[in-house]
C-alpha cells in the first residue's frame, strides 16, 4: 500500500466530513460549522492571524484553528496569543483489502444509504446528535451509513464515506452493553471492505491521541499514524 500525502489524506478528511461552508481567505482556509464540531469549525492553513481571527467572529464561532504537520511556527504564534492546544489527534491508515479480509456482511452489518432510527438512537448514546448527522448528509463524495451487529442485533453505527481511493470512517459508536466484543473491530472491517468495493486503497480514521481504546485496536488491525493534528482555542 502507499500512503497518499498529508494533503491527500485531508482532502479526504475534508470530503467525507464537510463544512456547512468554505471560504479562502489570505492562506486560510475558513468553515462555517453550524454546530457540527471542531472539524468543520475550524481555521486551517497560514497567514494574517488577526485576519482569522476576525472572520471566524463574524461567523459567530469559536477562534478556533487546526494545526496541521508540520506548523511549528503558527503553532508557537497562537501559543503566545493566548491560544491553548485542545484535542491532539492522530490519522491513521492501513491497506484497506488487508482490513477487510474475515468480514462476513450478511452476519455483522447493514449498510444503508439514509441514516436510519436506530442508527440515530445509537449515535444519540454517544452524544452524536442532529448537527453531526447533518454533515454526514451534505456529504458529496460516495459514502454510506453502516448499522454494527451482534447476535443479529443493533449493536453499533458508523459513516463511512469514500474520496479518491481513501476510505474515511467517522462517528464510530458501539453500545455500551456490548463492548470489548469485538463489535468495533467488525465494524471497521466492514467499512473497509465497502471501500475496496468503491476502489479504495487505503482504510483510515481518526482517533484522538487520548482514545487509548480505539487507538489499541486500529493499531492492532495493522494501522499507522500518517500524520496528525491540534487544535488550538483561544482562552479567556
């Protein structure tokens, strides 16, 4: 498998989990949220901080910027303005034939192309709601929305969307009452599986560096870090 470059990689980021709205900006990149998260909230690339700053007020968010690589300098800038690192994240990839080799779709998944009640009721346990499942449906790129199960029941839910041969998985959440069953390892491998069955290469995911669980079992599903990113907020 090669690894697709850093941009590569978050082009696909950016695809399968899209901003309600993007605009340029003097070397930004700026995203309107509409209360879908830190991902599609945030400022990337570099230039005139204050610039930023201002347009991401007028927005009514959060002065909030994504580090990407290797951005020690706007990383030390935003440190001596006051701004605080949150959320350290790694993405990580893996061969997505290898991933999906042992999954079984007729006994662990049902993919589905609208994000279905129970899919909802689950994501709803894991503090997923309505503005996250709404960047889930302006989507553009091939996606799909998968229910997990176990013992032909509702178990777990994911989406999965797929962008110039990278396969990305977002809002993973399995049950409580089955966990550590390997509901999530299933999961995953049937996401990766309907990856190679849209032309997918590479499976990949993000995990945030403090998610020892999830961060355990990509790397034990043969996974590694391609590159990573942080937050940084502005604190009073």
């Amino acid at each position: 498998m090669q690894i697709p470059s850093e941009q590569q990689l978050f082009e696909a980021v950016d695809a399968s989990w899209p901003a309600h709205k993007t605009r340029e900006l003097g070397g930004w990149t700026l995203r309107e949220g509409r209360g879908g998260g830190q991902r599609v909230s945030a400022a990337s690339g570099e230039g005139d901080i204050a610039q930023a700053e201002a347009a991401m007020e007028a927005m009514g968010q959060d002065k909030l910027f994504m580090i990407r690589g290797d951005q020690s300098a706007l990383d030390q800038d935003l440190a001596a303005r006051g701004y605080s690192i949150k959320d350290p994240v790694d993405l990580l990839v893996g061969d997505a034939r290898e991933i999906a080799q042992g999954y079984d779709p007729k006994r662990k998944a049902i993919f589905t192309g609208l994000p279905m009640a129970i899919l909802t009721e689950i994501w709803a346990e894991g503090g997923i709601g309505r503005t996250r499942i709404d960047v889930m449906e302006r989507a553009c790129c091939a996606k799909t929305y998968i229910l997990g199960r176990m013992e032909a029941r509702p178990a777990a839910a994911a989406f999965v969307g797929c962008h110039n041969g990278v396969t990305m998985a977002h809002a993973v959440e399995v049950l409580t009452r089955v966990r550590r069953r390997g509901v999530a390892e299933n999961l995953m491998r049937a996401a990766a599986g309907w990856g190679v069955e849209n032309g997918a290469t590479v499976f990949a995911v993000l995990a945030t560096q403090s998610n020892t669980g999830a961060q355990s079992l990509y790397r034990k599903m043969g996974m590694e870090t391609a590159t990573q990113y942080h937050y940084r907020i502005k604190t009073p």
